[in-house]
C-alpha cells in the first residue's frame, strides 16, 4: 500500500513535551553611531515545532518510529496541532472563513464566540493551515488571525475542534535512542509545510 501524505500521527501515546513557536520574517538595523533603528515586517509566517514523547518499550516505540521513516526527513508531510489547544476556549461551533492571501484579518461568520489564544484549522487534508485567534470575536465580523491566510478563502468551514495544520520534519536524519532494558526515547522537530 502507497504511502499518501499528510500523514496522521500515531495515537498510541501522547507527547511527553511539545514546544511550538510563533516564526515572523522581521528584518531589523541599527546605527552603531546613534543606535536609531529601522525594522521591515516581511510576509513570512511560520510554525515550528519541536516534539518529544515520553520514554516507552518497543512495542509502543515502534509505531512512532515507523511513522518518522515513512515520512523520509522533510519529503512527507504530516498534520499537526497543539494538543492543549484541542478544544476553542470560546463558545463557537463552527465558523465560516472568507478572506484574500495574505491578510491577517479575515471575515468570519459564526454564532458564539472565539478567544484570543483558539485555535482554528482553516482547509483540510494537504491544504489545511493552522491559525492562532488574535483577539476575541462574538457573532462573526473580523476575526484577526496569526499566520496570515496563504491563500484566497471563500465560505470555508473552519474546524475548531482538534484543528491542524501540514507539517514537515526539519531533518534528513530521524534519531530514536534506545537504552536498557528496551526503552526508547524519541524527538524530532518539524516546520509548517509552506
């Protein structure tokens, strides 16, 4: 059976850490004579992700280890979220998302509300991306949203529950280190795939 991408991670165990990171292309000088500096915000957004779960025996191991080498360093993709973040801390449901590439500011149509910190998952499968809610939001409107949209959206369904986006490994090496009697320790870490 072909492998297809993304892939889904394995559920057999939970992360023992998980570090995310919000990264902006920000490009900043100074005047080493007055020290005045000039910032440019580019349009690059990113997240970055560096995972670590718990030391197991093999038979639990062998799974994530399975799942590291089908993706083959940075070639597969794979769908990722905050674990923490699976539910909205709002009271929304669903929402509709319709905004153009690159803005951070899109048109949402919702009964409810989203709070500053939710998560939304905006597309599905290859084409999902995942967005942090920057400020609160009842009853649809503007909904500001970090990384800005990659591209045009109109009328797509935002998953709240569980929301995801595609990722990649950041390496051509997968490591996992074993030590007696049989436990295994696993980390990687892994990009937004852009």
């Amino acid at each position: 059976m072909a492998v297809t991408y993304p892939l889904s991670m394995p559920t057999n165990i939970g992360f023992a850490q998980i570090s995310l990171s919000a990264v902006n292309a920000v490009a900043i000088s100074q005047s080493p004579f007055t020290f005045a500096t000039q910032v440019h915000a580019y349009s690059g957004e990113k997240w970055k992700a560096d995972i670590t779960i718990p030391p197991v025996n093999r038979e639990n191991a062998e799974e994530w280890v399975a799942f590291l080498t089908k993706l083959r360093g940075p070639y597969g993709t794979f769908l990722l979220g905050d674990p923490a973040g699976a539910s909205p801390r709002g009271t929304a449901t669903s929402a509709t998302i319709t905004g153009t590439s690159g803005s951070r500011s899109v048109t949402v149509a919702m009964t409810g509300t989203l709070l500053a910190g939710d998560y939304i998952q905006i597309g599905t499968g290859s084409d999902a991306t995942l967005h942090k809610v920057l400020e609160d939001q009842s009853n649809g409107g503007t909904l500001e949203i970090w990384p800005a949209l990659r591209k045009d959206r109109t009328g797509v369904a935002a998953t709240l529950t569980n929301p995801k986006g595609v990722f990649r490994l950041t390496s051509n090496t997968q490591n996992w280190t074993i030590t007696p009697p049989t436990f295994y320790q696993i980390s990687f870490s892994a990009e937004e795939a852009i």
